[in-house]
C-alpha cells in the first residue's frame, strides 16, 4: 500500500464521516485567513493615515478595526482547533476500536508469534501518529494555506513586484522540509521498534519482578532497561535533532528573503514607485505569512510520521484470520461428545517441525481421557486443535461425526470449557472474573458454582466477599484459589466438553485433593481430556493415551498400559520412585 493509497483509506474508513465538523473548522480558517490578512492591510493606512497625514479623525477606528480583527483571529483558531481535536479523538478511537477487534479475532498464533508490547506500541503511539497527522495535517493545511492566499493578496495589493520575490522563497523551503520528512519517515521507524522492544521488557519485568528479587538481579535488570532506553533516547534524539534542523535552515531563508525584499523596496522607495507605508504593510504581511509557510513546509514531516503509524496499523486491522467458518459451515449439533482424530497432522507454520504425525484418537462421549507422555510430546497441542485455536495440516477432527471445520466456530466453542495450569484471571472484582463465562448468570448461579469448586471457602472469608478486586491475574490470590475461581468459571458455563491441562500441577496435597472433588463434579457426565502430571489423578480414565514424540504410542486403561507400553511403565515407575 502506498501513500497516496493510504491517505485514501484513511479518508474514506475514518475521516469522511466527520467531514461536517472539518467543514466547519474550515469556515473558521477562513475567518482566521481573513482577519490575519486584515491586520497587515490595516497597516498601511495606520501609517500613512495616523503617522504621515496626521489624521485625528482615524485615531480611534484603526485600532479598534486591528483590535477586532485580533479578536477574531483568536477566536476561530481556538474554534478551528477545539473542532479538530475532537474529529482528531473521534478518529483516534476508531483505529483503536478497530485494532482492538481485529487483534480479539485474530489467529493464535499471530498473537502468540508477535509480543503484547509491540501491539500495545502499535494501538498507542502509532495511533497517536495518524490521529496527528489527520488533525494537524488538515487543520495546517486549511489555516496555513488560506492565511497565505490572504497575505499574499495584500502583498500583491502593495506591489506585484516585491511579492514575485517574496514567492519564490516558498518551494525553495518546501524542498528543504521535503528531504527532512524522509529522514523523519526512516528514523520512526526505528524509534517504534525501540518502543515496541521497550514495553515488552517492561510487561514481562513487570510479571516476574518476584523473580528478579529472589535470584537477586536488580543490576542485570537496571543494565536491559538502560540499553533499551537509551536506544529509545537515541533514536528520539535523532528525530528530535532532525525537526531542530528545519529551524536554521527556515530561520536563514526567511532572512535571505527579508534582506533580498528591503534591498529591492530601497531601490523602488528611491524611484518614487513604492510608498513607505506600502512597504511596511507588505513587509507586516511577509512577517505574517513566515509562519504559514513554515507551518507548510515542516507539514511534510507529520505526514511522514503518520504514514509510517498507519503502514504498521493497517495491515493488523485488515489482517483475514485463516481460522473462520467455512462458506457451508453449520451449526455443530452436539449429542454424546464423541470426539475423534483422523490422520491429524500438524505444525505450527510452513518452515516449522512437524509437531503432530498421524494421530487417530477415539475419545468416548460423557467419560474421560487422559493424555499422558513427556513434557514436549504434543499433549497440549492437542488440546488446543479441538477449539480451532490453529489448523491442522491435514485430516480431520470430528464431534459426534461431525467435522469441526464444517461446523461454525461459535457452536464448537460453546460446547467447550479450557481449565489450564496457567490460569488467567482480570484485575476486577472475583464476581466478574467468575461471570465472565456468561454474562447473563444470576448471583445465585454464580455462588452456587463457587460452592462446587469449593471457591466459598476463601471467597467468604474476604471483607468484601465478592467485590474483592484480585489484582492483575489473580496476584492476590493462591495458585490454588486461582484454580478454583477457573473451575467455577468452567461449572458456570455449564460445556458438555471440557478440557483439563495440567489442571492440578504445583498444588499441594490437601489443595489438590479440594481441586479434584472440584473437577469430578465439573467432569460428571461430560467428555472430559485430561492432562495430568501426576498420574495419581488420572489412574480411573475411562482411557488413556500415551503420547511420545508427536505420535500415539499406545492406548488402554491403566493396567493394561503397564502391561503394553514401556513409555506409559517407565513414565508411572519414575513417579511412584519420587513420591
């Protein structure tokens, strides 16, 4: 995409629809124009009048008329601007709106091949950058550019032959801030990644700051965030640095032009064809017209940036998830939950090992199977494929004999509830983070799964119950609280499917003991997949598989593997070793 392809989807997705408001800012620049330009007309006949024929009769209006034409000029640039803001925010929300719901559909792996710091650089400052130029590009581009048709028609109202001088200054100016705004454009770039790098390290810093205390590595920390920053302060410095250089280099040309003007005005004041009033008036209009065509000049450099936010936003806004419904998808009629693999393969993406080989897999409806191998070996991998968090490369996934990707996406994951060992919790109160599996439940519904994961036990215990916010991801709470408020989560929404990973890992006895009698009433009568680490747990599966190396080792009841599979013996005999 382009830039002027850019410009175009910009105004059409998000600037057109406030086009109403940007013609009122525009009527207001007009009035701006048209008073800046009064004020340096004013100052002829104020010399010539009140200095030069002494005229008592003008004392008073002239000043008055300036003093107006002031009031006016301030006032329309506050209502031109105030209006821009607000299409400028309105246009800022948009994106971010946009973005937002573009990143919630996205594919998995997108969000998982690309860290949350750089997303978050992309919805901020790149946002801030198009919202920018939007709102200072339009805005300057009315006001500078309708002010500088005004001063110019004074000045060429004055002598036609001094404003030829003054306008050939411009393009020379406009070709100057022309080579700095590509400068501006490459260097963005790289302050963006800096911000990106930054606020990665400072969300996972910030997660694992535990971490950094107990192995003691304040120092090593203070080093990384010193190198990030100062590459940030580097590259601001850089476009900062690039934006000074515009001053010397306008500063210089609007001196050349000032000097070029009053040795030629000297030259027609001396041949009787230029007046003194005439020439201050046209010099009050040039002075006048300095920032206009400054503003005009240096206007290339906001672009630039903007387009260089928009050129990292749009692609994520217009990113096409691969995982969507197909055209014939139907609704997915759930019976029994009988789910079954087909010659799965997988891989994460083209350039990537196989990660699954031929896995044919017959897990029976309402009853529990349990996954079991080593760490690596593609368990949860497959837990994963069953809601469509990623493709296959080939075969096929059916429930109840009917195949997932011919069935749409929302009646396969409503079917389907996630318990995991990496528990995700908000930082709200532990009422919502339980609703958050349907929104349309009942407090009572909502207790009553609190009971049957024996959340109550700590909820009640709490001053405010309930209303307790428990910080980011559940800070406040015990790995084994957590576990309980997913569990209750998973009973409130009430899904013939569930998915347990690594559900009880890293609990003590007595928690564990509370989780299971937990997860026994959630899995009653439901398809239930476990992945269990201590196989203690999953002893009375329905069936167990033994994974290994992306492949399905071996299939049976506990007894049987012990029997059947060496992988299953030796993987039970180093756990028994242990406890």
């Amino acid at each position: 995409m382009n830039n002027t392809e850019i410009l175009k989807r910009l105004y059409r997705d998000y600037t057109k629809k406030y086009l109403k408001n940007i013609s009122i800012s525009v009527f207001f620049t007009l009035l701006l124009a048209g008073s800046t330009s009064a004020v340096a007309y004013l100052l002829d006949p104020a010399i010539k009048e009140l200095f030069i024929n002494k005229d008592k009769k003008l004392i008073l209006i002239i000043p008055a008329l300036i003093i107006i034409a002031f009031a006016i000029k301030g006032a329309s640039l506050y209502l031109a601007k105030v209006i821009m803001i607000n299409v400028s925010e309105n246009v800022r929300k948009d994106i971010q709106i946009d973005m937002f719901s573009s990143l919630l559909k996205a594919d998995t792996q997108l969000v998982d091949n690309k860290h949350s710091g750089k997303f978050i650089t992309n919805l901020t400052n790149d946002v801030g950058m198009i919202t920018n130029l939007v709102s200072t590009a339009i805005l300057n581009l009315f006001k500078d550019s309708l002010t500088l048709i005004g001063l110019l028609s004074v000045m060429f109202y004055q002598n036609w032959k001094l404003s030829l001088f003054a306008i050939i200054m411009i393009p020379v100016a406009s070709l100057a801030a022309k080579s700095l705004g590509k400068r501006i454009s490459k260097v963005t770039v790289q302050q963006m990644d800096h911000y990106g790098i930054l606020n990665s390290y400072l969300i996972e810093i910030f997660k694992n700051h535990k971490l950094t205390k107990i192995f003691q590595r304040e120092s090593y920390e203070s080093n990384r965030a010193n190198k990030y920053i100062e590459n940030l302060k580097q590259s601001s410095r850089k476009i900062n640095i690039v934006f000074v250089r515009a001053s010397p280099i306008m500063e210089f040309l609007t001196g050349l032009m000032i000097a070029v003007l009053i040795y030629y005005a000297a030259i027609l004041i001396s041949n009787n064809e230029l007046e003194v009033s005439n020439f201050f008036s046209f010099l009050a209009a040039m002075m006048l017209a300095y920032q206009p065509v400054r503003s005009l000049a240096t206007l290339n450099i906001s672009i630039q940036q903007g387009l260089s936010g928009a050129k990292r936003v749009l692609p994520i806004i217009d990113n096409t998830p691969e995982i969507q419904d197909n055209i014939n998808a139907k609704e997915l009629i759930f019976k029994k939950g009988q789910i079954t693999f087909e010659n799965v393969n997988f891989k994460y993406s083209t350039k990537e090992t196989q990660i699954l080989n031929s896995i044919n897999l017959n897990i029976p409806g309402e009853k529990m199977t349990a996954l079991v191998g080593q760490s690596g070996a593609g368990k949860s991998t497959i837990l994963n494929l069953i809601p469509r968090f990623y493709n296959i490369s080939s075969g096929d996934i059916r429930i109840d004999d009917q195949s997932i990707y011919e069935s749409t996406i929302n009646s396969l994951r409503k079917n389907i509830s996630l318990v995991s060992q990496d528990t995700t919790l908000f930082d709200d109160t532990i009422y919502n983070n339980i609703a958050y599996a349907n929104s349309n439940a009942s407090i009572d519904e909502i207790k009553e799964a609190a009971n049957y994961s024996f959340a109550n036990e700590f909820i009640d215990k709490l001053p405010d119950k309930y209303d307790t916010i428990i910080g980011e991801n559940g800070v406040r709470l015990s790995g084994g609280e957590k576990q309980r408020l997913s569990i209750a989560r998973a009973i409130l929404k009430k899904s013939p499917i569930i998915l347990l990973d690594e559900a009880t890992s890293s609990l003590d006895a007595e928690t564990e003991d509370k989780i299971q009698k937990a997860i026994s009433f959630l899995t009653k009568g439901r398809t239930t997949i476990v992945i269990a680490h201590r196989l203690s747990t999953i002893l009375n599966s329905d069936k167990i598989y033994v994974i290994d190396k992306g492949m399905v080792e071996s299939e049976g009841k506990h007894e049987e593997l012990l029997k059947s599979s060496n992988v299953y013996k030796n993987f039970y005999e180093k756990q028994i070793k242990k406890s």
